[in-house]
C-alpha cells in the first residue's frame, strides 16, 4: 500500500441542500408531480492538483490533511495480538449457519460436496 493524495474531497463554506416538494396538481398519468431546488455548492470530489486549485478558487477547501508520514504510521499498526477470527456464523447463499456440520449439511442441497474451509 502507499500513500495518494487523490482523489480527495472538499466542501464549501456556503453549501447548501436542494429542497423537493410535492406538488397536488397530477399529471395526466396520475404520477405525482415533484418540484425543487438543486443543492448549492456541493462537495466535490477532485482527482488531481488542477481540480483542486480550480475549487479552491471557487472557495472550495480541504477538512483535514493526508501526509505520507500519517498514511505509513496508520498502516503500520499490528493487529491485535490477542484476535482470533470468528468464522461461524455465517451465511452460505442465502442461509445462515452457525457451525461447520450445518454447512456441511448445506452443502450437497446447494450442488456442493467442498468441505468447509
């Protein structure tokens, strides 16, 4: 893994929701009729320096920041030594099964004859 600055988001200071209500006149197919407003300035996602500098002109900014320092101390954290993955239950296709004799009981139904791994 290694660190990449993009894609990031940013937002503006001056963002605001789009508003949507619905109108009580129907259209003649007995659809309802919707109005609104479209959201103002909303966040951004930006894909290189360009895009950035072109929002940031725009009054665009960035919430917090990404270093590649940050990036390999946050990587470099062990797990825990003391974990231990839990692998039932589980779901098979669409059943959920909580031990490995109900799987295997599931598994010539499903056209499976694999062992649980």
């Amino acid at each position: 893994m290694e660190h990449n600055e993009y894609p990031k988001h940013m937002h503006h200071p001056h963002s605001q929701r789009g508003k949507t209500e619905k109108v009580e006149e129907y259209l003649s197919d007995k659809k309802a009729n919707w109005q609104g407003t479209p959201d103002k300035y909303p966040p951004v996602l930006v894909y290189n320096v360009d895009q950035e500098e072109q929002h940031r002109a725009q009054g665009y900014y960035t919430i917090g920041s990404s270093s590649p320092e940050a990036f390999a101390q946050a990587a470099a954290i062990p797990p825990a030594p003391d974990y231990i993955p839990e692998e039932y239950p589980k779901w098979v296709g669409d059943k959920l099964v909580h031990s490995a004799e109900e799987e295997r009981e599931l598994a010539p139904k499903r056209g499976r004859q694999k062992e649980p791994s």
